[in-house]
C-alpha cells in the first residue's frame, strides 16, 4: 500500500516515471465508467473532498491525491493505494466537490476494477460467499429472517405474512437478523396494524436485496438475480406499494433495480418516512404529548442519494411535545455514522471512530435523543454511544413514533 | 472443569449449542457456557423471549449481538419458558461476566424429561464433551464456524 509520502513521491518527482507509468487508457476506462465520471478532468486538486471525507484520516493516501494518481493514468499506484476500501460511500465528497465530479461513485467503480484486477479482497469474498449460499448477509436459514416477529402480540385476526396484500414491507437483513435493531421492524408492524394498512412481510421470501455485492466490487449486474427474485415475490403478493425502512435497501430499489431490470419497477417504492406523513394527517395514527428535545441524524442513502430530507422532519414535529434541535451539520451536509459502504466489514475500529465524531456533533445540541431513519446508522451510532458513555438515547424514529401512539393497538412490541 | 482455558462447572449440564441448564425447583435455569461468552466476544444486546412461549429443542429462542457477531440462541430442551433474567435487557454484559450466574438467561418448564438424559454430564461423559469443545474451538480458528 502506498503511503503519503510515497504517493507525494510519485506525484512531484515524475523525473523517476517513464511514459509507462502513466496508463491514460485506465484514465478513460475509468471516466468512461458512471455518468458525467468525464469531470475527473477537471479537478483542481482543492482537497474538498478530503476535508470532507470521514475516512480520510484512516487512509494512507488521501481521496485528493488518489484524484491525481487516476488523473495521471497510475493505475499501479491506484490499486495499491487501496484507499476505495476504506471509503463509507457516504458522498459528501460528491456534494461538496466544486467541480461535481461523481467521486463517490467512482470509488465505487475502483472497486469493481480492482476486483477485476487482483480478485476479491477476502473479506468481500466472504460476505460473497455467504450471499450466494444463504441470500442474506449473516448465512442465517431464510426462516430466521422472522424470528424478530417472536415477540410481537398479535390479535387472532391479525398476520404478517399473508398471501396477498396491497403493501409489502420489505424488512432489510439488518432489521430482520440483527437484535439491536428489531425493534425498527417490530414498530413497523405496530403502527401498520394500528393504522389497518392492508400489508405483509415476504418472510422466508425475502432476499438480500444485494447492496454488499456493490459494495464488494461487484458490479451492478450482480445484483440482477436478487432483483428479480425480490420483485417476483413483491408482485406475487398483489402489492403496488413496497414499503423500506433500509435507506441502503431504498437506494437500491430505486436507482439500480431499474437499470439492471432495463426499466419502472411496477411498483410504488417509498421510505417509511414517506408513508406514514400521510397516516398521520388522515388521523389514522394518535399521539400521545411527550415532551422530549431529539436531533436527528440524516442517513447517507436516504439524504444525501434519495434526496428524502424533509420528512422525517416533518414526522417529528407532527409528534406533540417533540421539539427538534438541528446538528451543525445536516440535511445533504450531514456528517456519515462510518456504517455504509461496507466499512463495518472492512475496518470495524475506523467505522466506530467516525461514529463516535457524529455523536460527539449530537451530543453539542444537548437533546435528550438522537433519531435517525436507518437501522444500520442506529447500530453504528448506539455503539459509539455506548463505548464513549455518552447520555443521549439513540433511536430510529419508526421506534420512536410507537412509543409515543395513543392507544396501541394490534400487535405490540 | 478446565477445557482448554474455558471453565464449565460440573453441575451443570450441556448441550451441543453451547449451552448449560440447571434443575431448579422442576424448572430448568438455561444459559450459555463461557466458551461461547469468550468467542462470542462483548455482548451488546440479547432480545429477551416472551415468557410464556413456548420452544423446542435446538431451535432458537432469541437473537444476541456482539461487537463482532450477530447469532441465534438455542433451546437445551422443548418446554415453556416461565422466566427470563430481565438484567440483561439493560446489562447484556453480565453474560460476559458470569455467564454461570448473572448472565443466566431464561427458566424452562420441560415439555419432555427423556430430552434432559441426552445433555452432557461431565462426570459421566466429560471426555465426549472435552473433545467436542476441542473440535468447535478447532473449526472456529479455522473458519470454519
């Protein structure tokens, strides 16, 4: 791997290069990968983007002058750079990028070179491996992806998984198989059952939607296989809505399924956030005055990818008594929890280190919770919480809104 | 009993899933041994059954997290849990620190007492069970598991 110095090195003392160190066909190759990727041209080296990467500091070579070894061709200094790995996906770089060059996903497309090139980094290899024998991303028998269910109470009317129904919730392996998180799904029911949405859970049905293949390197085509499977499932089930309260499943729904199905899904895709504004308006959900000061943390995929700002937002202030404190840093100039992209796999020190950096923003507006829409950042953001013992409460908001119902009703968590 | 640095109390039983049980009063006190507390690593969260439902033997009965690790809890034997160590919803870490007494986890009313003869003894087959421990430690630094 290259360090600062040598990556300086091999920057300034183009003396020691000849005309094979620079490989401009790798340069095009590379521009040529994700749209509008030809602006890579014109980056002035400014450092935004390393100012604004959370993962800078854990990188020997910097985002700015990995720019400059691609723009120069060096594809030998690029791959040992490796510093793509270490990249949360988060995107602000891609924000604040003066020149709005798509760096985020061009390191993604590196990725998907480098394991061209050299074979999948072995942690990636496994995670692969796992997909591809159990479809979901902890090797559990499929129906484990229920076992969060055990503890709901449940009307003997009421089912969640059922032949046919107007919603399907895609549930997300991170809320169906990790317990830290079960109550996101849990409260999910809750308030659908309250609301009496005609919905359902695909259960055993559900597959990964396939984000960690992206994630490792593997292309967009990857993923063809779990999307098709997951929306044979969604419309075999009647639906015309399919819930997600996963930004990461969101964004894949949304912006990859149709490019590797070749087209509109058939269904209406929509963040919880966006569903259940309209809930409550209808009056179809009452809340209870609980006086709480929250912040909320906006999650990468649901923000900065999705452009869904504004509604959960809205939520919290449609829940009375809640008042909302803003972090310094929000909206599509929200700082990453270090949970995307992989990292948590990749480097778990570096992806709490980041965490901690959010929760320390937090921890300055001195709100009693910190709220966030994304199961993966409450996980990350919970356990930095926890290692640096700090006295702020980390939710989702779909667990937050539960608590806070009138009467609940249907089944509880 | 000292197996390969773990400690297992011998009146305690075992099973194949790393778990232990006591006969308590016509229940049975469960819990997981500190050879999975050691591997496992630092607990942050186990999800607490209802009580009052009902399991059976080797399927899972909850889900716990580490730093490091998400898995499954399974059943010593089929029955109806009738109690489980609230601590641990607030203090998860007692099962790193006494996973033989704070750290118990749930109370089952067995459904079939033939299930409790199949449990490990260690007085009676403790080899069988050294070995197996051995293997289970093997296939974890391999991988494998």
């Amino acid at each position: 791997m290259l360090n600062r110095q040598e990556g300086d090195e091999a920057m300034n003392s183009t003396k020691q290069l000849d005309e094979k160190s620079f490989d401009f066909g790798f340069l095009e190759e590379m521009l040529a990968s994700v749209p509008d990727g030809a602006k890579l041209k014109t980056c002035i080296q400014c450092g935004s983007c390393s100012g604004s990467c959370p993962a800078a500091e854990g990188m020997e070579v910097t985002p700015r002058r990995l720019w400059r070894l691609v723009q120069l061709g060096m594809e030998k200094e690029v791959m040992e750079a490796q510093n793509f790995w270490q990249c949360a996906t988060c995107a602000l770089c891609e924000i604040r990028c003066p020149r709005g060059i798509p760096l985020s996903q061009i390191m993604t497309k590196l990725r998907e070179y480098y394991t061209v090139k050299e074979g999948p980094l072995a942690a990636m290899g496994q995670i692969m491996s796992i997909l591809d024998k159990a479809r979901n991303i902890t090797g559990d028998e499929a129906k484990n992806r229920l076992l969060w269910t055990g503890n709901l109470v449940m009307k003997p009317n009421e089912s969640l998984v059922k032949d046919k129904a107007s919603v399907v919730y895609f549930t997300g392996c991170v809320s169906s198989l990790f317990p830290q998180v079960y109550k996101i799904p849990q409260a999910m029911t809750q308030v659908l059952l309250k609301a009496g949405v005609d919905f359902t859970l695909l259960g055993e049905e559900e597959w990964c939607c396939g984000y960690p293949m992206l994630g490792a390197g593997q292309g967009e085509k990857a993923l063809a296989e779990y999307a098709n499977h997951n929306l044979k499932a969604i419309k075999q089930k009647g639906a015309k809505t399919v819930l997600i309260s996963c930004p990461t499943c969101l964004y894949v729904f949304e912006k990859v399924y149709p490019k590797v199905l070749g087209g509109d899904l058939g269904v209406k895709v929509q963040h919880y956030s966006e569903y259940l504004v309209d809930l409550i308006k209808n009056g179809k959900i009452e809340f209870k005055t609980d006086e709480a000061a929250v912040t909320y943390h906006d999650p990468c995929d649901l923000g900065r990818k999705s452009h869904i700002t504004e509604e959960p937002r809205e939520l919290i202030q449609l829940l009375p008594g809640v008042k909302l404190i803003e972090m310094r840093f929000n909206r599509d100039q929200s700082k990453c929890c270090g949970g995307g992209g992989n990292l948590e796999m990749l480097n778990a020190g570096l992806s709490n280190e980041i965490a901690q950096k959010r929760v320390t923003e937090a921890l300055e507006t001195s709100a009693q919770y910190f709220l966030t829409t994304c199961q993966q950042c409450k996980r990350t953001l919970q356990n930095a919480a926890r290692k640096m013992r700090a006295r702020i409460k980390v939710y989702d908001l779909m667990e937050f809104i539960a608590e806070r119902i009138e009467e609940p009703g249907g089944g509880q968590a | 009993m000292d197996i390969m640095g773990y400690r297992f109390p011998e009146e305690l039983l075992y099973d194949n899933e790393h778990g232990w049980v006591k006969e308590e009063g016509g229940v049975l006190k469960a819990g997981v041994t500190d050879f999975f507390q050691k591997t496992a690593g630092e607990i942050i969260f186990i999800e607490m059954p209802l009580v009052g439902r009902t399991v059976e033997k080797g399927q899972p009965y909850s889900s716990i997290e580490s730093g490091k690790w998400v898995g499954r809890l399974k059943a010593p034997v089929s029955g109806e849990i009738v109690e489980v160590n609230s601590e641990l919803n607030d203090f998860p870490y007692l099962l790193n620190e006494g996973p033989y007494d704070e750290g118990w986890i749930i109370k089952i009313k067995p459904k079939d007492e033939s299930e409790i003869e199949g449990l490990f003894k260690l007085d009676k087959n403790g080899q069988e069970y050294s070995i197996f421990i051995e293997e289970e430690d093997r296939k974890i630094k391999e991988g494998k598991k």
